[in-house]
C-alpha cells in the first residue's frame, strides 16, 4: 500500500478468524467493507456468508481457477525448494518475507 502512496491513515488491513463469524464484531467495525477476490468455490462462499450477514462486500475480482496465473502454494513450494520465487511477489513482499524468515519457517516446517 505503501508503494502506492497510502499512508496507514488510509486503511486497515484487519485479519481475523473467517471461519467463527460470530467473532467478526470483535476484529472489524460493522460499517467495514469485506473485499473478495473469488478464484473457486470458497471465494464464492466466503461472499456468500459476507452477505448472509448482512456485511458490505465489494468483489475486487472473479476469475476462474484455470485462468489464475499464480497461486500462493505455488510461492511457498519454490521457497521450500530454494528455487526463485521474488518475482512473482511485488518487491516489497519479497522483502518483508525475507525479514521474516518465512521461506525458512517454510523449509523447516516441511521436514
């Protein structure tokens, strides 16, 4: 967000327990907007609840599983593998995954 000229005043980025909806009063406030990017069936289901519970939804975008490019299990494996993986992530998740040590966690959680 920061590469793209917001400041955190802009937004919030709030995650919470998607699977306990009763929790969801505790993690966001009830005028939030919930944006869903659908590539399958859990993307639509996860809209589906959203406004089943009467919550503000914006779909960024649908886009069927065989026409997605990349997928995050596709990153994490190449981390596990050593094999390169920064540039199918903007640069500044490269670096914060780094300075995280996530591809290690990933590498040691694996065996």
């Amino acid at each position: 967000m920061r590469e793209h000229g917001l400041t955190s005043d802009d937004y919030a980025v709030v995650p919470f327990p998607i699977n306990l909806p009763e929790l969801y009063k505790y993690y966001a406030p009830s005028d939030a907007v919930y944006f869903v990017a659908i590539y399958d069936d859990w993307g639509r289901h996860k809209l589906k609840k959203f406004k089943s519970l009467g919550l503000k939804t914006h779909v960024l975008w649908e886009v069927p599983p065989e026409e997605k490019s990349i997928s995050a299990s596709h990153i994490r494996k190449a981390m596990i593998a050593d094999t390169p993986w920064e540039h199918l992530v903007p640069a500044c998740v490269a670096t914060l995954m780094h300075q995280w040590g996530i591809p290690e966690r990933l590498k040691n959680m694996s065996k």
